[in-house]
C-alpha cells in the first residue's frame, strides 16, 4: 500500500454489511417479495450478492431480464414488507462490532464522516435514528440521490457536497460494489471489510487499497494509506 500526500478528511461508510448486520433481514424481505410476485423465492446468496446495489438493480440482477413492470412490482412489495417490519420492530438490525467505536474515533480525529448505500433515504435515516449514529455523519448518499454503485455519483456528489478532493477520501465496504465505485473516482482510496458478502479475493480484485478483518484494523489501514495523521 502506497501512502497519500494528502491527509484523510472524509471516511465514506457503506452500511449494509458493513456497518449494520443486516442480511438476514434483507434475504427474508427479498424471497418474501418473489413470493408475493408469484415466483420462486432466490437462494439466500443470490439475494446477498446483490446487497449494495439499488433495490430495482438488485432485483434485476437476481432475476435475469425481467419486465420492467415485474422488476417494479418486487420492488412494491419488498418495500411494503419492510414497511411492515418496521412497524413491529422486525426491521431492526444490530451494528457489527466496533462499527460505533471505528467511525466514533474517526470524528473525534476531525475526519468528516460520509455514508454511501444502495438502501434508500428512506431506510437509512431509520438506521441512523435506531443506532444514534445521526451526529457522526455529515454527508450521506442514498439510491434516492444518485444511480447504484458501481456508478461513481454517490462520492461524486460527497465530494461535491463537503469541498473535500477525492485524494483526501476513503471509502470503506464489504462488496466489489464498493470497491469499484471508489476506483472510478481518480484518487479516492477503497478499504474492503471482510465480513459483510463479498470474499477477501473478491475484493482486492477489484482494487482495494486495503482489506481488514476487523474493525481494530482500520487506524492501521487508513495510516498506512494517508500517514501517520490518519492513525489514533
């Protein structure tokens, strides 16, 4: 790994599977949603593979060359079911260890926090508001606000948004989703997280700058990519 000449000033998050454990959820709500669409519910990792993609992308990914329509009904009916969890506290999913303490010590260093997801505006404030994560992040992306990863918009419109360079940028995931989208922005550096759904091959295929097995592993990866300034 290569250092940086510039200082890490913005950490961008995915969540799902990197964040917050969500994938049982996602899987249930995604086979529940081909059930309700009249078809045979997708295998749990075939629904995983696609966790970090939009909802409409998802869905088409596991379904090859669907109708528009039948893509769009999916979609209707996950939301509705995820609506329904919500509702009676099914949805809530629990934070993977030291994802509170990694971006909690990032803040207290002066990093701004960013978050990058292919959930929707929607479903990432009740992620923010469950975890109290709300005062950590400065900036966020959602599916709502740009096209899915591996489009580079999300960070693109982060960037734009704190005034930060993409050689002073970071973003941290768990699928080559992630991965691809930091490398379509010259300069930004991608960390993969290893336990979230995509293998650690997968990932440093893509291009990640690092990879790390545990949240402990973070300050090391990030000094190691932008100086000692970036470490604790």
């Amino acid at each position: 790994m290569s250092r940086s000449a510039a200082p890490l000033k913005l950490a961008i998050f995915d969540f799902d599977g990197t964040l917050v454990d969500s994938g049982a959820v996602i899987v249930s709500n995604m086979q529940e949603s081909f059930r309700r669409a009249g078809l045979e519910p997708p295998a749990p990792a075939a629904c995983l593979r696609v966790v970090g993609l939009s909802l409409s992308d998802a869905v088409a990914a596991i379904e090859p060359n669907p109708p528009a329509d039948l893509v769009e009904t999916i979609v209707d009916h996950y939301r509705a079911r995820f609506q329904e969890r919500r509702r009676t506290g099914e949805a809530d999913s629990e934070l993977f260890p030291g994802a509170w303490a990694a971006v909690e010590r990032l803040k207290a260093r002066g990093a701004l926090i960013g978050a990058a997801t292919g959930n929707s505006r929607r479903g990432l404030e009740l992620v923010l508001e469950t975890h109290g994560l709300r005062p950590f992040f400065d900036a966020t992306q959602t599916a709502d606000d740009a096209p899915s990863k591996p489009d580079p918009g999300m960070i693109l419109h982060l960037l734009a948004e704190t005034g930060c360079a993409a050689e002073e940028s970071v973003m941290i995931g768990d699928t080559i989703f992630d991965i691809l989208m930091a490398k379509a922005v010259r300069g930004c550096k991608a960390v993969g997280v290893t336990w979230g759904h995509h293998a650690e091959e997968e990932l440093r295929a893509a291009g990640a700058d690092a990879v790390i097995r545990d949240f402990s592993e973070l300050d090391q990866a990030l000094g190691e990519l932008f100086g000692e300034g970036a470490e604790a």
